[in-house]
C-alpha cells in the first residue's frame, strides 16, 4: 500500500482515500507501526503542506492516531514534526478551515508534550518567542502545570 503512494505522492484522490480509510489498519497493527514510520512521515511531511484543507485536516487526524497508538517511542522525527505543525498553525490563518487545523496542531502538540516531555520541551524551546504562537504556549503550560499535580498525587498515595 505504502509502495503505491510512493509512486504517485502528489496524486490527490489516492492520498484523500489513504488518509480516509487507514486508520482502521493503524488501529489492528498498533505498536507494529513503529516499524514504518520511516515510510508514513515524510508523507505527513509532505501532506501537511498540501494546499487543500481536507488533507491537511485528514493527514492531522492521522498524525493524532498515530500519536495515541505508539506514543512515537524511539523516533527521530519528534523535532521535525513540532516544527512543521508550529509552521502548519501560522500558515493556517490564510485557510478556510483555519479553527480545526490549529485545535488539531495544539491537540497533536499537547499529546507530544505529554508523551516525549524533555525531547519535546527542547524541540518547542526555538518556538516559544514566536507571537505568532503566542495562543499555543498557555495550553502547554497549563497541560504540564495539571501533569506535574497529578504526578505530585500519585507520589504521596504511592
């Protein structure tokens, strides 16, 4: 399936039906997507940059599936896909469908947050200063704010 996409990535009807119908299969093979990662991101690389606004909100749901299933353990892709969302929620202000592609970069930016921590803390270290990302960083904060309580609970019931 990958290999035919490789083919032709520019093709919008295969890259629409892929993006529509694979999180069944992502969902059945779970952690064993670890294994293809290499293949699966930089087509999320190049989608997001799509010009359309359903591949960019399909390839988003995608990328949050992939996040809950594997929690993208072991990968070098980390810093890279902070800064493609952070230019993927500038340029969305120029889009039609500019409210659910930033709620879909925040809700991917928190879960990288909850689950990569020091990895991720460094990647958004050179977007902090942006204004343009000025909306983003309050809801990192108050996420690691309510995960720092939490973690605090849990040592003093343990």
């Amino acid at each position: 399936m990958l290999s035919h996409l490789e083919r032709q990535p520019r093709n919008k009807e295969r890259r629409v039906a892929w993006l529509r119908y694979v999180e069944p299969l992502f969902n059945g093979v779970g952690l064993v997507l670890l294994a293809h990662f290499r293949h699966i991101f930089p087509f999320f690389f190049k989608w997001m940059q799509a010009d359309d606004d359903e591949t960019v909100l399909l390839v988003l749901k995608q990328i949050e599936t992939v996040i809950k299933l594997t929690w993208i353990r072991n990968t070098p892709y980390v810093e890279r896909l902070v800064d493609e969302l952070a230019t993927l929620h500038k340029e969305a202000a120029l889009r039609r469908s500019r409210e659910e592609i930033q709620n879909l970069v925040i809700r991917i930016l928190i879960l990288l947050h909850q689950c990569k921590g020091l990895q991720f803390e460094a990647a958004w270290g050179k977007h902090r200063d942006d204004p343009n990302l000025a909306t983003i960083s309050p809801s990192l904060s108050e996420r690691r704010s309510t995960m720092v309580r939490i973690n605090l609970i849990a040592a003093f019931i343990i």
